[in-house]
C-alpha cells in the first residue's frame, strides 16, 4: 500500500482497516504482507510498519510476511554484508515465526536507495554468493523461495538450475 501523501501511520491504519474489513473468522488463508523498498509513500518499508499493521488487524494470527530481497536492500537492509543482523532485526521487531515466504531476487540499485528495480539473479549489484547465502541461510530454512526476477522461461530455469548448484554444493 501507498498512504500517497497522508503519512505512514494513516497508511497503517488504513491497511489494517482494510485486512479488518476483508478477513473472516474461519479463514484458512493466511495474508502475506510483503517488505517493500520504500520508494514514494509506500507503506512497509521497515519491519517497524509491517509489525505496525499487524499489530493493529484483529486475525493477526492469519498474517504472515513475505521477505523480498530487492527490497529490504533497496530499502535499506544490508543483507549483504551482515544478512544475520538482518533477520536478527526481523525476529526482534515482527518475528521469524511470521515470515511465510522469501522473493528472491536481485536489485539494478545500491544499499537504501528506495528505488525497487529487480534484476537477475546473476546480473545486479548484489554479489551472487550473497543471494546464495541468503538461499542457504538458517533463518530462512524450510520456507519457500519464489523467483522474482525479469526473464523469460529459460532464464529462470538457468537461475533455479544454478542455485540449486549452488546450494547442493554447500549440503553435501
């Protein structure tokens, strides 16, 4: 979401309303909300306004985040140089028990920029063995991984088929 211009603790307020006025009890569907890069009036920018939400639905029980990794980068989060104090942050502020899934994917920008450009796996500003640590981090084990990076078909069978290498290699 965007608060365009009201300020993020309206945005807030108005997306938990939101999740409020769609959610009902006996919903199986768990409601992903995903960290954005910060550009413009988005709202999500930090692990600060998704908790912010969260705390504020009535099911929070059925809201979960989805982990992007362009951008939290972009968005300031260097989960490059130091992914552990990443989703040390994470667990503190919203909880590793809510993270539900991880886009993955790589960024045209640098650290903080706001600006949500995805690139190739192979072909952005973060080093490929970062993602690759990221792919093989603990704290993300068990959850799944969606690729979200511009390609056609055979490119995104090239990414699978080269962090799959990569991660067998560090399983063996």
């Amino acid at each position: 979401g965007s608060h365009v211009g009201q300020g993020a603790e309206t945005g807030i307020a108005l997306i938990a309303d939101m999740l409020n006025t769609c959610m009902f009890p006996g919903q199986k569907t768990t409601v992903l909300l995903e960290t954005m890069a910060g550009k413009g009036t988005e709202v999500g920018r930090t692990f600060e306004e998704l908790a912010a939400i969260i705390d504020k639905a009535a099911m929070n029980d059925k809201i979960g985040v989805c982990l992007d990794t362009c951008h939290v980068f972009d968005g300031g989060y260097d989960i490059v140089s130091d992914p552990d104090a990443v989703f040390a942050e994470f667990d503190r502020v919203i909880g590793l028990d809510r993270l539900k899934a991880v886009h993955l994917n790589n960024s045209l920008n640098g650290l903080g920029s706001h600006k949500d450009r995805h690139a190739k796996i192979l072909g952005g500003v973060l080093p490929p063995e970062a993602l690759v640590r990221i792919v093989c981090h603990k704290a993300l084990a068990g959850r799944p991984f969606i690729l979200e990076t511009p390609n056609d078909d055979a490119g995104y069978a090239a990414e699978i088929a080269w962090l799959r290498e990569q991660w067998e290699a560090r399983h063996e």
